[in-house]
C-alpha cells in the first residue's frame, strides 16, 4: 500500500516558503480527533496557524502531524495538528501553497482492476500541412 501524498507536499511547501523567506501557513480542521490548537482562535471549525521558524518553537513534522510550541495571546500552547486536519498550507505573503479539499488523505492503491481504459480518438492520428 503506497504511503499517503499529504506530508510529502505539506513538507515541500513548507521548505519552499521557508527558504524562500516566507510565513508558511496550515489551515487546521478543529474538529478533528487528536487536534489540540487554541480553541478560542478557532472560527467555523478551522484556524490558521503560522508555523514560521520565527514563530514557533520545538517544530517538528512528521507522517502523523505538525507539532511545535507557540504564544497565543501571551499564554504558551503546545499545538499539534494531524496530518488529516491539515486542509491547506501557504505562504501569507503571495498566498501559495496547496490545498486538500477533496483530495484524499491515503491513497487507496492503484487503479481499479475492473476499470477499462478510455477510449481514443476514432480513425488514428491524422496530419494535416498548415502553410
């Protein structure tokens, strides 16, 4: 069984933003089991963390989530997201990154043994001279 895509690109983005000196940032679904975030900052059952080397402290990520130390209006929070809650990392500053709507967060395998492939065009390829 083939290992779930969303830490590889969480990971990539992540790097790409941070030496590209900018603020990465994840979207974190609240709601889901195992999350610990401050739950007076979260709004509609999502809150946005930024997880910028400057911002945080004791960072680690890893195939089961994000974790890192932070400051939440003064009071230090120790924050951990699972790596299913995360629904989007960007940078703040050009609002790049990569989105997990609709997405699935482990990849089920190959292609189903049962599905026929797509048809192509009728006739074969044709070729035309343009002057």
């Amino acid at each position: 069984m083939a290992r779930p895509l969303n830490p590889y690109f969480i990971r990539a983005v992540y790097d790409w933003a941070v030496d590209s000196n900018l603020s990465p940032h994840i979207v974190v679904d609240a709601s889901i089991d195992g999350c610990n975030v401050p739950q007076q900052f979260v709004e509609d059952g999502h809150i946005v963390l930024n997880i910028s080397p400057a911002a945080v402290r004791d960072f680690h990520m890893d195939d089961d989530g994000v974790s890192f130390n932070a400051r939440f209006s003064g009071q230090p929070v120790s924050v951990f997201a699972p790596i299913n809650a995360i629904e989007a990392i960007f940078a703040k500053e050009t609002g790049q990154g990569i989105s997990f709507a609709g997405m699935l967060a482990e990849e089920t395998g190959g292609p189903d043994d049962d599905a026929t492939p797509p048809e192509g065009p009728k006739g074969g390829p044709r070729l035309r001279v343009v002057k």
